[in-house]
C-alpha cells in the first residue's frame, strides 16, 4: 500500500431506525440526533469522508435508508461511505444512485454469498469497502464476528480474512474492534497494524478513539490509511478540523 497516500479523518454515523445513536461494544445505544444535522456539521468541518452505518438494516432483512442518504448527499460534498444490510448488486447499485460514493458490506462478505466479487467487478474495487468486526486481543488472540447474530468465525483470524477478501475483490476495509468500541480508551493498534501489514489496500482504523493523539497513533503505529471516530466528535469539544490540524502538527500526511 502506497503510504504516501494522505491520511483521511472520518466521522462515523451509526443509524438506528433512522436515528443516530452511539454504542459501547455494539451495544447500550443511545440517541445522540438528526444524521442529517450532523452530516451537514461534518461537510462544514471538511471532514474527508463521512461513513453511514445502518445498524438495524441486516436484523430487519432491508437496505440502508436510501432517503437519508440521498438527503445528505444532495447537500454535502464530501465523499459518502455507506453500510447496512447490503445483500445484492441491485441494492448496491441502488445506494450509488442515490449519492454513496463506497458501499460498505459485512454480514453478505462473511457469509461469503460472492456479493464482494460481483460487486467489485460490476462497480470497480474501489468502490467496496468491507467491514470487518473484531473481538479479542493480541495475547489471546483475535476473531471476526459476523452475520445477523455476530458469531465468531472458526478460525479464522482477521489477517486471514482480509486476505480473503481482497483476494475476492474488496478495494478497503474498515476494521473495528468491538471491545474498544465506544470506550474512548485508544484504538487497538496491535489488531490495526496486523491486517494493514497483511494487506495492499487501504485499512480504516475504527473502535475506541478519545484523543486526538489515539488518531496520531492509527496511523503512526497502526499503519491504517485513515481513521474514524464517533464518540470524540460527538461527546467532545473536537472537531475534524481540530483534528486535521493536530495531525498537521505532528507530522502526519494530511489534507492542510
């Protein structure tokens, strides 16, 4: 992976019944507002992209809101990623229509349907991120959750499953940690920096930012292309151009 590459800072919006809510490790959610309200806060902030995640979507058996979306994109320049329940090329093709810029996928890649191949050679890899949910730790040892019911996989380990996907086709991945999720506590940097290494493309950092040197640190000693975070932006006084300038700052390759 080029790491020339500027590094991008990415809000995350998680959906829930068409509100916005926060989670501890994917769960205790809690409304924190108008995805729409805050998708405009964020273009204001040049943030460098904005991920939807429509968390409801897959237990419920229906596509991401295709309204929210073309809403915010209608309104909004910076790119839009979006996820939720996305199970076939006609609804990816659905939600690009509507103004997502990246499709995001997880339950359909876990369950290995072939969504990721024939979605990657229809709409170009670039355009399909895939969504890697992940429990454990370096000591014990780590293990993707996926599907409606987040079970762990047998066996295999994140590294290996990236691996897997980009070989189907998957242009990025967004990589969270579900025991850091909502915590504030840092990322898991040993977990990011073991998939970034075992892959060529980009990796996103997601899961457990509280300081905008937990971002620094993404990317620095994680090696992800880009960070997201929720509950710093949401809960704090910062900011993605507060964050952008810390970045700068300290060196790090970043939009000025």
């Amino acid at each position: 992976m080029d790491r020339m590459l500027k590094h991008r800072i990415i809000p995350t919006l998680l959906l829930k019944d068409g509100r916005m809510v926060k989670s501890k490790q994917f769960t205790d959610y809690r409304d924190v507002g108008n995805p729409v309200t805050a998708a405009r806060v964020y273009d204001a902030q040049r943030a460098d992209e904005l991920v939807f995640l429509d968390i409801s979507a897959s237990a419920e058996g229906r596509c991401t809101l295709v309204d929210i979306i073309r809403q915010v994109s209608e309104e909004c320049f910076m790119p839009l990623g979006v996820g939720g329940g996305i199970r076939s090329v006609e609804e990816i093709r659905e939600l690009l229509k509507a103004g997502a810029d990246k499709v995001i996928i997880n339950t359909a890649a876990y369950l290995s349907t072939g969504l990721v191949s024939q979605a990657s050679h229809v709409f170009g890899s670039s355009t399909i991120v895939v969504s890697i949910d992940v429990r454990g730790n370096a000591s014990q040892g780590w293990a993707v959750y996926g599907g409606i019911d987040r079970k762990a996989t047998k066996g295999e380990s994140p590294k290996d499953y990236a691996q897997r996907m980009e070989s189907e086709g998957a242009g990025e991945f967004f990589l969270t940690s579900i025991d850091h999720d909502g915590m504030m506590n840092g990322y898991d940097l040993e977990l990011i920096r073991s998939v970034a290494d075992a892959v060529s493309i980009p990796v996103i950092a997601s899961g457990g930012v509280g300081t905008l040197e937990d971002l620094k640190r993404g990317i620095e000693d994680g090696h992800a292309s880009a960070v997201a975070a929720a509950s710093i932006f949401h809960f704090t006084d910062q900011s993605p151009i507060k964050a952008r300038k810390y970045l700068f700052d300290h060196g790090v390759n970043v939009r000025p």
